[in-house]
C-alpha cells in the first residue's frame, strides 16, 4: 500500500514538474520586477556633453558610426587601430576581463600600454572589466584597482571604467576601485526571444536602485542601452530585439533616472555568437532612433 501512495505522489510530482518546466520555458523563467522605483536624477553640471559608444566593433564599421553621431569606438591598445579612428572620434581601449575571467593583458603588459597610450590624444579611456563578479572571485577588485592606480598616476585626463550588472556592488564604487565611470546593464527586454508586449523597464529602476545603496553617485553611472536579441545567437536564448517603442520607452526610463550621463553605450552594434545576435547594425529603426538622439 506504502508502494502505490508513493508512486502516485511520484506522478503527481512528475506532473507538477513538467507543468512548471513548461511554464519556465514559456516565461523564459524571468519574473520582472515589482519592487519600488528609483528616484528621479537630477543633471550633473558637466564641461563636456554626454560621450556616446556603440561596442563590438571594427575599424570597418567607424565610419557609420560617426554618422550615427557616435563620438567613441572600442577600439585594442595598438598603432594600427588607433590609426583609423575617424577625426572627432576618439577610442575607449579594451585592456579588461569578463566577471572572473584572466585579463586580456597581464599587469606588465598593459603599464606598457598606459606608458605608449597615456598622453594620446585618441585615446578616451580604458576599459577595465566587464560584469565583475567579487562573490566568486574576491580578488578581481583588487586588481582591477590596481590598474586604476596607474591609468591616474600616468594617464592623466583619460578615465577608467568598468561595467557592473546586479552582483553585489558595495566593494565595487568609484571610490573604492578609483574609477571614474561605472556601466549598469540591466537588459529589459528579457523572457524569450520574440517581441513582447512591454519590456520590463523595472529592472533598470531595480538596477539603480543597487547602486544607489552601494553609494554609486549618480553624476558616475553610464547607462548601458540594451540594443540586442538572441533570436540568431548559439548560446543564450534569453533576450529579444527592442522594438522601436519599446527602445524610446527605454530610453526615457534612463533619461529620467540619470539625466546628462557622462557616457552612454549601445550593446550592441557587432554580433557576439553566443550573446547578441541581432544586434543594432541589424536594425534600422534602432539605428534611427540613436542618430536623432546622438545629434540634437
């Protein structure tokens, strides 16, 4: 009797269970978010106006990018690609690491990069790390300061920038790691790959709202514009492409929590076969959108 009570609540669970798989997949298993907003920002009294970037990136797709009214490209620490950067543009160099991955340089080499790059005028900036992960690897902060450090003793006037996504922040602040600009990437339009109705703007509410608890002034955080799918990518199939509505309202979702940022990036123009595809050299109306943006 014990035998057959539990192979009927086996089967009930069995049951349940694929009602839930089904209901994940369905949803693509993303909630979103129903916590309080962010509070509106107010604008930072800036010199300059907004920097703009679009990243992934060739020196084939500058030229676009400049009539999209792009000022900055990502761009290697080497001759040959600063070389052609259009005039008016300037190179954001990719010198990092992605959450605990090694850096794309070792220390050595990349105090020889800050040495030959440091007083260039071509050159923005560096990029430190992409989505750090201190919980799973504590020491990535330490050293992501450390190279800080030397871009502010020998590069002085370029800025040092790393880019965060919902991990925990506190140990990860401007103050803390001596960088200037700190990305946020919450990508709204998540739970599948084909168009819904509404993007959940909450989760950049959501993603603000961490970094104000960190104590990540406002006046430092660089919207990162979600602007891909993964309708054609090989991996990850968690994202669609915005529609052009759904990017404007991401947009004014931004602009009203950080007005006048110092930086503003797409994510992204070139296809990344495991993470974003389509992407913005994929879409027009996007495209459209940004150029009006870019240059009013």
């Amino acid at each position: 009797m014990r035998f057959r009570i539990l192979i009927v609540i086996a089967a009930v669970a069995l049951v349940a269970g694929v009602v839930l798989a089904v209901q994940w997949r369905t949803s693509g298993g993303y909630h979103p978010y129903r916590g309080p907003s962010a509070t509106p920002g107010t604008p930072a009294a800036r010199a300059v106006p907004t920097r703009r970037i679009a990243l992934n990136t060739t020196p084939a797709d500058y030229p676009r990018l400049k009539e999209l009214g792009f000022d900055l490209v990502d761009a290697q620490p080497d001759d040959a690609a600063l070389a052609r950067i259009p005039g008016g543009m300037r190179a954001m160099l990719w010198v990092g690491n992605f959450t605990c991955d090694d850096f794309s340089l070792s220390f050595d080499a990349f105090a020889a990069a800050v040495r030959r790059y440091g007083h260039d005028p071509r050159v923005y900036g560096w990029y430190l790390s992409d989505e750090p992960n201190p919980g799973a690897c504590p020491k990535v902060l330490g050293e992501i300061r450390r190279r800080a450090d030397l871009i502010k003793a020998q590069a002085p006037g370029q800025i040092a920038f790393v880019s965060l996504t919902d991990w925990p922040m506190g140990d990860a602040t401007p103050a803390k790691l001596n960088v200037d600009v700190v990305g946020l990437d919450p990508y709204p339009c998540q739970g599948g790959t084909s168009p819904r109705a509404d993007c959940d703007l909450g989760a950049i509410d959501r993603m603000v709202r961490l970094a104000d608890r960190a104590g990540i002034p406002r006046a430092s955080v660089a919207p990162v514009l979600q602007t891909f799918g993964q309708g054609c990518s090989n991996g990850d199939k968690k994202y669609w492409m915005p529609t052009g509505g759904q990017f404007r309202a991401l947009l004014a979702r931004w602009d009203r929590l950080v007005p006048d940022p110092p930086l503003e990036i797409a994510y992204s123009w070139g296809h990344q076969a495991k993470y974003a595809c389509p992407t913005l050299s994929d879409a027009a109306d996007l495209q459209s959108i940004l150029k009006e943006r870019n240059t009013r």
